[in-house]
C-alpha cells in the first residue's frame, strides 16, 4: 500500500481498509453523549459528584480516591432511582391523557 502524502489516517481513506479502532471509538463517544441528552439526571448526578469528589480529594488529606469512586458509585444509583421516578411520573401523565382524565 502506498502511503498517502497526508499520511496518518487519511492513508486508509479508499483502500478499503476498515477504521475499525476509529469507529469503535467514536460510536462510543457517541453512544455516550446520547445517553448524557437522553438520561441528563444520571449525567448531572455523576458529574456532579465527580467535581465534588475531586475537590473533597484535594481538600480535605483524609478524603482518599477510594473515598471519591465510592462517592461517584453511589451516585449513579441515585441517579438511576431519580431517572426512574421521573419515568414512572412521565408514564402516569401520558396513560392519564390517553384516557382522557
């Protein structure tokens, strides 16, 4: 194979060679960022608790990373549970208009 004078991935552009590592990558940077718009009280939650984590880590000495990724792994299930509320309000509205109360 020829080597393209761009070089870098653009070589691989009509050689019919797979990106496989690119699309992998970015189907789930993509993937992610769907799940982040389409469930934000999970994201918010895990952010969220990702900043604080960090700046209890740098703050207080005691406060270890441990300490940090249990905080965060506690907050994905809260964020599942708030995710799940809204849901469970979100499908009694939608049944209560298809009947027409």
């Amino acid at each position: 194979m020829a080597a393209h004078p761009a070089g870098g991935f653009r070589r691989y552009f009509g050689t019919g060679k797979s990106l496989s590592f690119v699309s992998h990558t970015m189907d789930a940077l993509i993937d992610l960022v769907m799940l982040l718009v389409f469930h934000w009280r999970l994201g918010l939650s895990v952010v969220g608790t990702t900043v604080l984590a960090v700046f209890l880590a740098a703050t207080l000495p005691w406060f270890s990373g441990a300490f940090g990724l249990a905080l965060v792994i506690a907050s994905v299930g809260l964020g599942l549970v708030w995710e799940g509320a809204a849901e469970k309000k979100r499908a009694e509205r939608f049944a209560k208009a298809k009947k027409g109360v």
